[in-house]
C-alpha cells in the first residue's frame, strides 16, 4: 500500500500502532501484539507509549481485557494519554449539529 505523502512519518506511525492494537483488541495472547507493536514503534518509544496509552484509555473494558493488561505492563510512561483516552472515550461525538455557516444568509 503506498503512504500518503502529505502525512508527516509521525502521524504515519501512530496509525499504524493504533490500527495493529485494534485489529487485534479480541486477541487471547497478547505476546505477538506486542512483539509487532515493538517492531513497527522501532526507537519511538514515545509515540508507542503515546498511542498505546490513549489506546488503553478510549478501548478498555472487558472484551480488551486480555491486550490492554499486558498493554498497561510495558515498561512505559502512560499515565496521561491513558487519562486522555478516558477523557476521549466520555466525550459526546464530533457533530456540525447546530452549526450554521454566517456565509449562507
């Protein structure tokens, strides 16, 4: 698949973790999730604790119980994307409800 060129490598990368974690957020051995999550994150730690912790907040619940567990062990500094993935996941829906263009009439 080619990449987008208009996309910086950064934001390329954190949709990829993002897509591999939601791809497999049923899974029942989170090892290989983590294994390709590292390969693909290669040096950028912190994008990976970034996404993976965001990840965490908005997705957790029961049926991701098993991937976001063995998410929360990894040796990364998560606190706040987590909180901003809770903070995320309670927010009501981006909607253009009410919203009325002035240059209409």
């Amino acid at each position: 698949m080619p990449k987008p060129k208009h996309l910086h490598p950064d934001t390329l990368l954190s949709i990829r973790l993002s897509a591999t974690m939601s791809r497999n957020r049923y899974t029942s051995d989170p090892g290989p999730v983590i294994d390709e999550l590292r390969q693909i994150a290669g040096d950028r730690l912190d994008i990976l604790a970034d996404e993976v912790g965001t990840w965490i907040g908005y997705f957790e619940d029961d049926h991701t119980r098993t991937l976001t567990t063995a998410l929360r062990a990894l040796p990364l500094d998560m606190d706040d994307a987590i909180a901003l993935g809770q903070r995320r996941r309670h927010e009501p829906p981006p909607s253009t409800v009410g919203f009325r263009d002035p240059t209409l009439g």
